[in-house]
C-alpha cells in the first residue's frame, strides 16, 4: 500500500457563478440565446418561437433556445425564465507537490475521525450507485476500479455524450473520497459502491446550469442512491438569486430527492455566514439539498469553510484530506468540496441497510448520528458526521 507518487497540496474552493450568459448560434449567423423555463409546455414555448432542446419533465423545466433578445416568460402558462449561464470551480491555490511516503491507511486522519473503517464492520457500501457531478472522474485509477465508465456520461453545451474521464483533477479527487476501494492507496467512505462520473466541466472554462440540471436529471433516472454536487458557488446576495434560477433549481432538486436520489452538497469556502443578510449558495441553499460545511483534524469548523444556521446540515472532515488524482496519484486538498463527498459515501452505507428509506430519511439517519452539534448549529448543523454511529442507529 506504499506508493511513490506525489501529493499534491491545494485548496478546493466553491465555485464562482460567471456573469457572461451562454451564447450559441444558429445556421443562419441569427444570434440565439440558451434559457432556462419554468412552467408552461413544450407545444407553447415552440408557438412562440422556442426551439425546446430538453424537457425535464417531473420538474416542468424546459431547456429552450431563442433570440437573444426574447423573453419566455411571456409565454402562456410559463412562472419564470431565466437566460443560462457559467459558473467555474475556484481553485484558492495552485497545485503544488508535496514530499510523501506513500498514501496508507494511516494517512487518512479523516477516515479515523468518523469512525468509517470500523462501520466497514457494518457496510461498505454494496449495491449502492453514487454519481459524482464534477469535472469528470479519472476511471484507470487503481483505487477507481469501481466507476461505471460506461453509465459514466458528460454533460457539455446541452449535449449528452460518452465518458472520457477527468477534464482536471477535482472530480477524481472527490471520487475517491466517496467511495474508492482502497486496492492500493487510500479507502473512500463506501469503498464497495459503484462510482457514477456525471461531467459537467470542460477542460477549459466553466460548467452551465443547464448541463448540471441534465446532469441531475439523469442521476434521478438512473436511481442512484446519492449524487455528490462539490461545485457550489461563492456567496451571492439576495438580489442575485432572481426568482426565474430559484425556481427552476428548487424544482429540479426537489424532483431528483423525491426520486430517492439524495442530492449532497457543498457549503462553499468563503468563511461567510449565510444565514446574515439572505445570502445564498449555488446548489446548498435549497429545502431538498444536504449542504455540508469542512471541519479540521481537531475536529473545528474548518476557517474557509461557510456556515450559517438553518443552512448546514452536517459538518465533515474537508481540511488536508488525502485521495486520488489522475495517472494513479494522490493529493492533499482542502475545501467543502472534500468534505461534501464524506457525507454522500455515508449515503451509501446507509442505503445499503436501508435500501428502501426516502431521501429524507436518509439525511434524519446521518443527523442522528452526528456528533458535537445539534439541530441549527450555525456551524456543523447536526453535528459532524460518524460514520460508525451512524449505521448503529439503522
């Protein structure tokens, strides 16, 4: 279990919504412009001049095109509208290697913190799918022989298309918090789940909401048991949560939760109160979504790490965790991005002995058996999670 490859040290951050809208063009040159429908059909919006490219259905969302100087919330029977738009991971610190020994068990203090080796006595995760929306996953790591590259998909500009692993390195970082096996390095939260990669970045720039909606969508109709979401978004204030992207969200999240498919995410890392002034995160700030703030080796609230009452629900290790990276490395890195995938492998033990409970049940489970916090903890919610007391209340 001694390996050779570096480590690398970095700082996951949240991710930063980018304000240039997303552009195509038609045939023609006509300028277009990519929106987001709430309410309405699909018939209606193609009467007023809409090219629907995507229908999710259970949450009434369409994906529609038009010109950029439409409006389709004028259609009959359409509640909101909002034109698509980019965000992009925000990575605080550049890569840097780091000396090592090797990755070992001994190495993951987070591991050791919530008890998850000694639940691996109770479950490990086995026939349970979590799905891990991110940047891709890097599925020829020898501790990722668990990815389903073939139900692995990327989600770019709308368009659905075949697994191609890692665009960067977060995802596969994530990946194996969750649920990497341990044959050689390091043992993920679930090591015997089966890994799902849903893309949603591009090697260069950023990832659409639509393409994340897609993403959860086909999470839901796949019936994955988790879907890790370690792509939050800086802080924005209230104004900035325009009523067209909350309800579209809002929907889109509640429809894949009311699925079974529980929907974790992550807190973001700007040390801000959430709670003060009706600030918001991307995904965290939604009723059906589990949102997750980092805590330390000294079992703290981690100093980047945002917080809030009534918006967290659990805290989780997600300061120097190690995991794996693409070409067969592993890494330090911190962030609630690290910490978010600790809760949906727990998912997974958790469904493994409960194959049958909701979305929500599940998340009551993983609250009571938190530790050191307490229902609206500014900081940690529940609690941090343990793993071992968790699947002992089960």
């Amino acid at each position: 279990m001694v390996h050779d490859t570096s480590r690398r040290a970095v700082l996951i951050g949240a991710a930063g919504i980018g304000l240039g809208a997303v552009g195509t063009a038609a045939a023609d040159d006509e300028a277009l412009a990519q929106y987001i429908v709430t309410g309405g059909n699909a018939a209606q919006l193609e009467r007023e001049g809409f090219t629907v490219a995507h229908e999710i259905l259970d949450a009434n969302v369409y994906l529609v095109r038009g010109p950029a100087d439409s409006d389709p919330s004028t259609a009959n029977g359409v509640d909101a509208a909002f034109e698509d738009f980019s965000y992009s991971l925000d990575v605080q610190e550049s890569p840097a290697d780091a000396e090592t020994d090797g990755a070992t068990e001994d190495d993951q203090w987070d591991k050791h913190l919530m008890d998850a080796f000694e639940a691996h006595e109770y479950a490990t995760g086995a026939g349970t799918r979590i799905g891990i929306l991110d940047t891709g996953v890097d599925h020829e790591h020898p501790d990722l022989g668990n990815v389903d590259a073939e139900t692995s998909r990327s989600f770019l500009g709308w368009e659905e298309s075949e697994h191609i692993g890692d665009a960067q390195t977060h995802g596969t970082h994530v990946a194996g918090i969750t649920g990497a096996t341990g044959a050689e390095g390091v043992t993920g939260v679930a090591p015997a789940t089966e890994l799902v990669s849903l893309r949603v970045f591009a090697e260069e720039g950023g990832a659409n909401v639509g393409d994340s909606f897609l993403a959860l969508e086909y999470a839901a109709e796949l019936g994955l048991d988790a879907v890790n979401m370690s792509i939050g978004s800086a802080p924005q204030p209230p104004e900035d949560n325009q009523e067209g992207f909350r309800i579209a969200r809002q929907r889109v999240v509640r429809s894949v939760t009311q699925r079974g498919t529980a929907v974790i995410t992550s807190a973001g890392n700007d040390s801000q109160n959430l709670q003060q002034g009706g600030w918001i995160s991307l995904w965290g700030s939604l009723p059906n979504a589990t949102s997750v703030s980092a805590t330390t080796i000294d079992d703290e609230l981690a100093d980047f790490s945002n917080y809030g009452a009534n918006e967290i629900a659990v805290g989780a290790p997600g300061a120097e965790v190690l995991s794996t990276l693409p070409d067969s490395s592993y890494g330090l890195a911190s962030g609630t991005s690290m910490s978010a995938p600790q809760v949906a492998g727990l998912v997974g033990l958790v469904r493994e002995l409960e194959p049958d409970a909701n979305a929500n049940q599940v998340e009551n489970v993983i609250e009571r058996g938190a530790e050191g916090g307490g229902r609206g903890d500014p900081e940690t919610g529940a609690g941090r999670i343990n793993a071992l007391e968790t699947v002992r209340t089960i």
